[in-house]
C-alpha cells in the first residue's frame, strides 16, 4: 500500500475536491476528471479510493 499526502478543498457550493501527486494517481490508474468513492474506515484509520 502506498501512503502519500493530499490536499482537500471544500467548494462554494457544498462540494468538494481531494488533490493527489501524480505519483499516486499513476499507481491507482485514474483519468482526469474520474468518478470514485473514498470511503473512511475509522476503526482501522484507512481510506478507500475505488474507481465508480
């Protein structure tokens, strides 16, 4: 698993925006603009990318 720091920055109209390095994006094979769900998993403090 890799770890790395992102950025997260919650937009005027209720939204949200999570920024990675592109090294990251690299490895989980994501295109500009993809949909995904992060899903937080406070008992094991994990977070969870999966492509919709």
């Amino acid at each position: 698993m890799k770890r790395d720091v992102g950025r997260y920055h919650k937009l005027p109209w209720g939204g949200g925006q999570l920024t990675i390095p592109k090294d990251l994006v690299k490895e989980l094979r994501l295109n500009n603009k993809e949909k995904v769900l992060l899903e937080y998993d406070p008992n094991k403090k994990e977070l969870r990318i999966t492509k919709l």
